[in-house]
C-alpha cells in the first residue's frame, strides 16, 4: 500500500483546513486507519483513528471536538477536518493503514504497517 498525504498549507488561528490522504496498491476498505502528527523537535503524537467502515472513530485530547476524521472506502481515500485551529496545531501530518496489524494498538503508532509521506499544515497567530 502506498499512501500520499495532500491538502496542507498556511492557515490562520481559528481557521478551517482539511487534509487528505490518497491509498493506492490495494483497497485499504479492511484496514482501520489514522493520522499522526510531527511538530518540530517533537515526537510522532496520534490524532485520530477510524475503523474499516467508519463507524468507530477516535480522538486525541487535544484535537477532540474540533477534528474530524472521516474515509470514503469507494475512493480509497482518508480525511481530516480540522477546524478552530490553533499554532500548536502545527505539524506534519500523515496518514497510516493498519496492514493486518491488531486493531488494540490503533491508537499508537504500533498498531500500523503503512505511513504515508506527511503534508504540512501550518498555523499563523
């Protein structure tokens, strides 16, 4: 599986942005996925994971209420939204399929095989 995150940029506090993340090589309709981020300096943090079907979704502390995570399995695509952004968002943001790794770890980077390059996401105060 190869995955390529896109859709990042320069945005002000309080902004809306959404990011996206493109599977090819396979359907990824069986894998729960997620998206990490990398300040700089910073270790990888978990953002947010979502089941195969969509159904269950998980949030870090720090983004719950203002991110959300969503997939199209049709398209083989994963997405975040992010709004009332914050500079501490800022970050590299990538993708991850779980590759037949167990669904307990989904909120760690263990639980996931494949990891796409990062997009960018930059918040101005």
């Amino acid at each position: 599986v190869q995955l390529q995150a896109s859709g990042g940029g320069l945005v002000q506090t309080g902004g809306s942005l959404t990011i996206s993340c493109t599977a090819s090589g396979r359907t990824v309709s069986n894998d729960f996925m997620a998206w990490f981020r990398q300040a700089p300096g910073k270790t990888r943090e978990f953002v947010a994971t979502i089941s195969s079907n969509g159904g269950t979704t998980y949030y870090s502390d720090s983004v719950k209420g203002r991110f959300t995570i969503s997939r199209d399995n049709a398209k083989n695509m994963l997405y975040l939204q992010m709004n009332s952004l914050k500079p501490e968002d800022t970050a590299a943001y990538s993708c991850a399929a779980s590759g037949g790794r167990s669904e307990r770890d989904s909120r760690t980077q263990w639980g996931y095989s494949y990891w796409g390059r990062g997009t960018q996401v930059t918040v101005s105060s």
